[in-house]
C-alpha cells in the first residue's frame, strides 16, 4: 500500500479508536443507570427556564406565563420555584466555543425540569463556528433519551405518539465524522443493547398505560444492518415482556408514506424509533396537525426532563422584527407536557384540550407570524381564557365529535 494512505489509516484508527473508548465508557454508565425519579416525592421542585435565541425567548416567555398561571399556587407556597437560565445563546455558546457553556450547563443541572426555548443550530456554511448543537449536547448531558411527541388531529382520527431514541444513532457522534482524507469522510451512527432497550420499553409501557396497546416500531433494518438490526431484534424480545400490546414493524420510507395515507394512519398509535428516522418523521406528522409551530416535546431521562418545542429559533423573524408574532403554541404545547411529567395531569388535560380549542378549532385568535395576526403573549392569554372556561371540557367534546362527523370516512 502506498505510504501516505498508511499514515491517513492509521490516523483514521486512532481517532476511531479514542471514538470506541468513549462509547464504550458510556455503556458502562448506562448499565449503572437508575430508576424514573418520582417527582411527587420532592419538598421543592426545580423548574428552570431557559429561553434560548432566535424567537425562543419571545416565545418561552409567552409559554412561561401559562405555566406559573397554572403552577400559581405551588409557586406561592415554595413548593415549586422558578429559575430563569439565561446564557444558552448562540452569541454565548460562540463565545466560549461550547455546545453548552460550562456554568450554564451547571445551572441545568441544579434544576429538575427545565423549560427551553429553541437554540440557534449552526451548519457548515453558516455565519457561525460549525459548533454542536446545544439541543443534542443538553440530550447526551442530561442523558434525556427518550424524545416523545405526540401529534393529535382528533377530526382525522389521529392519535399519535412518537417515542423517538435521543441520544444515540446518527447523533451520537453527529459532530464526530472523521475527514479520513481530501476524498474521503465518514459519518457514524450508534447503538447499544441498553440504550435501545430503554427506549423500547419506555414506548411499550406508554402503550400499555394509556390502554392504546399498539406499537409500531420503525427501522431501516434491511440496509443498516447493525444499529437498526439491533434495534428490531431488541424490539422482538423487549415485545415479549408485553403480549397485551400488539405490535408491528415498519421500514421508515414506507412508513413516511403512510402516515399520509388517509385509508391506514388513524390506525398508529405509539411510534419506536431511532434518532434520525424520529427527527424527519416528527416533523411530517407535526404538519399533519397544523404544522412544526404546533408540536411540543418531551425529553425525558430518568434524571432529568427538558421540554421544548420541535421547531428551531426562525433567525429570519428575528431580523425581519416579526419574533413577536411567533407562535407560542409548540412551547405552550411543552408546559403541558411539563405538568404532565410533574404529576399535574389534570392541569395538563385542560391545557391540551384548551390548545386543541384555540389552534384547531375555535380559531378566535390567529397567528400568521406577521402583524396581520396575534402576538404570542396575546394568543397565550387566549389560551388561558380558554383554560378557564367553565364548559372546557364539554366545548372540547363538542368539537371533536363535530369534526369527526365531517370526516366520516377517516
Ligand atoms: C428537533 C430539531 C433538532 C434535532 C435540531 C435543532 C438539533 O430538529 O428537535 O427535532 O435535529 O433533533
Ligand atoms: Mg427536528
């Protein structure tokens, strides 16, 4: 072999090597993991707010507001407290050359949830250093492996929650690709036995609990043939700890088309998959409900649980002086699942109902993103309005079956 691809390879399997070492050092820490903290056990609840850049603190602030409104009481008592983190922008994050700056990823971890605001993600070509993520940094730090979204359009008979694997596959390593030579690059996707058996069993046992009882779980496995293989076979076996769930296996290309085809998506349930397949699919479903402004998420660890919304900071409204007439509705959508995640279910049930009302249906209150429509803060306070409303519940009602009835042949 020639004598300079000698060094490149073996340049190649050092770097590969240090790669192995660290993924290695992480299973170790995963098989050491804990179990779900119970929050209802604690004195005084942490909830950090953090705003992040572009329109995300015009937004997480809208959001924040319906939160204490809804949170009053606790708040008063001490029971729970705010702390609002700021620090995570992408002026901040350049600044110190970090994902995550050191102190403000301290200040996270003094929190127990913590409410974020989109983040700016640099791309090679960008005006900014091609740094990591702080989304995916934030996943892996806090270990918040499970992304769940759920995406509802009650007059199309949809009903979906997605359990999406955060913090291995194609972005474990997404900012470690090796330029192995002038011609050459690879990229490399991860998967470990405990890291995809706890996301399994994370949807699983949501379909058990929720009585839905069905789980489709998605993969690529007859092209990737190691992480995907893996994460059906686990599936398979993680299933048989299960056998009230029916569940079945889909490849990600057909299941994009069928979650648009009228005749089978109301049929899904609960989604499994890897990280990438659930960042695309997530976004396609988001719009089946209103679009990405819409969807809230959930990024949950046995420790730890960050929400936020699945959209990014749209720089452009920003600059074009529009941030405040950005919908609230994905980071609104996020407190409720917050509330969810710290035992407020009920208070949680009226938000989504309340969300469903304004963004669906009553539609009293439009956001178009521009001056012709509301600002956040004015939509939020509709929500609240609706929140409050004494008939929520039966007006909820009302709505759907009407909408339903339009939509005979789902
Ligand atoms: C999402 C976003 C993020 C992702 C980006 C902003 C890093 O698209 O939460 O889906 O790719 O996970
Ligand atoms: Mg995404």
């Amino acid at each position: 072999m020639h004598m300079v691809d000698e060094k490149v390879i073996q340049a190649a399997k050092e770097r590969y090597g240090e790669l192995l070492e660290r993924q290695l050092k992480r299973v170790e820490g995963l098989k050491q993991e804990g179990d779900w903290t119970d929050f209802s056990g604690l004195d005084r609840l942490i909830i950090g707010v953090c705003g992040g850049d572009g329109i995300g603190p015009y937004i997480c602030a809208s959001a924040q507001k319906v939160m204490e409104a809804l949170l009053e009481e606790r708040i008063a008592s001490g029971n729970i407290e705010i702390r609002q983190i700021d620090g995570l922008t992408i002026e901040r994050r350049v600044e110190v050359m970090k994902a995550i700056p050191d102190d403000t990823l301290a200040e996270l971890k003094r929190c127990h949830v913590i409410l974020k605001g989109p983040t700016t993600t640099p791309k090679k070509g960008d005006p900014w250093p091609n740094i990591e993520s702080a989304n995916v940094a934030m996943r892996k730090e806090l270990d918040l492996f499970a992304n769940i979204r759920p995406v509802s359009v009650p007059e199309l008979g949809i009903d979906w929650t997605f359990f999406r694997e955060n913090t291995e596959g194609g972005y474990a390593l997404g900012s470690d690709g090796y330029h192995v030579s002038d011609d050459l690059v690879m990229d490399f996707c991860v998967a470990t036995v405990q890291g995809t058996e706890r996301i399994l069993r994370a949807g699983f046992d949501h379909a058990r609990k929720t009585g839905q009882n069905y789980v489709s779980v998605i993969t690529k496995a007859n092209i990737i043939k190691a992480t995907d293989g893996l994460f059906l076979s686990l599936a398979e076996k993680v299933a048989e700890d299960y056998p009230d769930v029916e569940w079945d296996d889909w490849f990600v290309d057909i299941m994009a088309a069928k979650l648009i085809d009228p005749a089978r998506r109301s049929d899904f349930r609960v989604f499994v998959l890897p990280n990438l397949y659930g960042d695309i699919l997530t976004d396609e479903a988001a719009q089946l409900q209103g679009g990405v402004g819409t969807a809230g998420s959930a990024n949950a660890g046995k420790r730890y649980a960050m929400f936020e919304a699945i959209h990014g900071s749209a720089p452009r409204m920003v600059a074009e002086g529009r941030a405040q007439y950005a919908d609230p509705s994905s980071m609104i959508k996020a407190v409720a699942m917050l509330l969810d995640h710290i035992g407020e279910a009920e208070k949680a049930k009226r938000l989504d109902m309340a969300l469903d009302i304004c963004v669906q249906f009553e539609r009293k209150l439009v956001m178009t993103g521009r001056s012709s429509g509301a600002t956040g803060d004015e939509f939020a306070e509709y929500v609240m309005d609706t929140v409050h409303r004494d008939d929520l519940e039966q007006a909820w009602e009302g709505y759907v079956h009407a909408a339903k009835a339009k939509n005979v042949c789902l």
